[in-house]
C-alpha cells in the first residue's frame, strides 16, 4: 500500500511538472535564430544549422520577453522556441531579443557642425541634433569628406539607427546664388 502510494505521488509530480506544451500529443519542440519572419510564416535557423520553416496561424501564441505579442513583435537575430505539429504549424512561439532602433534619415540645412555633432534645419522648420562618430562617412558633393568641411548652408541627408551615431552624412555644397 505504502508503496502504491509513493508511485502515485511520484507520478503525479512528473505529470504536474511537465511543461505544458508537453501535454499536447504528436507536438515537437525546436530552439533557434529567427532568421525572417511574415505575418505567416517563421524561419528558423536550428541549433544543428538546418533551416525550420514554420506556419503561423492565427491562434498561434506568441510571447515575446515573456509577454503576450504580436507576429509584428518578432524579428530576425531573436532566439527562439516553436511548439509545432508534424506539417510545420506553430503552436507557440517564444522569443527573446531586444527591438532594433528604427532606420531613419534626416535631410535639412546644416545650421552647424562640429566633429561630434550635425545639426540640421528641416524643411519643415524643425530642427535636429545628429550624434556624428569616428565611423561616420562623409561625403560632400559626391566625394570623401570629413565632417568639418561641411559649412552652415550646405545641404545635407544623415543616415542614423535611433540615437546611435551617423553612419552616413552625404551633403551638397549650399546653391550659390546668381547676380541679377
């Protein structure tokens, strides 16, 4: 009897702490590098270096940093885990990363520079600060430049990713103005 019960408890406990994707029959679980990812579908680079092409349905979960989330959430370079079936439909997604800062390029009037700082006046009125660094690549005119050749006037477009440094400053020397 003692020992009926101990295999009973014992059972119980492994039953209590399987993980719940266990629970589901005929259910696979893969861990990889999001290497892309559509509204329907997710490529994984496994852990043995093959490729994992998953479907996403609209009731896959998807957690992302431990939090409910959405397919737009995910993003290439995430460590990840999919619960699926046999034909390649994601049961659950969970991913870990951090978001990438945004792509952006700000085009305006250089109003002044300085070997760490581009401030330009956009067309709008506006004005904005660009962090510039030692791997900021100048260009002026269609040719290599370093940031102080730049002048107040001059036209110009800096590639940035959020507030990281200028990866790219390309300028035009501001128009000359014609006699009358």
């Amino acid at each position: 009897m003692r020992r009926g019960l101990l295999l009973l408890v014992c059972l119980f406990a492994l039953v209590a702490g399987a993980p719940a994707g266990a629970a589901r029959v005929g259910l696979t679980t893969d861990r990889g590098i999001v290497q892309s990812v559509s509204p329907l579908q997710l490529v994984l680079r496994s852990l043995d270096g093959s490729t994992l092409v998953f479907q996403i349905r609209p009731r896959t979960v998807i957690l992302v940093n431990g939090q409910p989330a959405t397919v737009s959430a995910l993003q290439a370079g995430f460590a990840a885990t999919v619960v699926h079936d046999a034909q390649g439909r994601a049961y659950e997604i969970r991913a870990i990363g951090q978001k990438r800062a945004e792509r952006q390029i700000d085009k305006g009037v250089v109003v002044s520079v300085s070997p760490g700082l581009l401030v330009l006046k956009q067309a709008d009125g506006s004005v904005v600060s660009i962090q510039l660094g030692p791997r900021t690549v100048v260009t002026l005119d269609g040719l290599p430049a370093r940031i102080t050749d730049l002048r107040p006037g001059d036209l110009a477009a800096a590639l940035h990713y959020g507030s990281a440094p200028a990866r790219e400053v390309r300028a035009l020397p501001r128009p000359q103005r014609r006699p009358l």
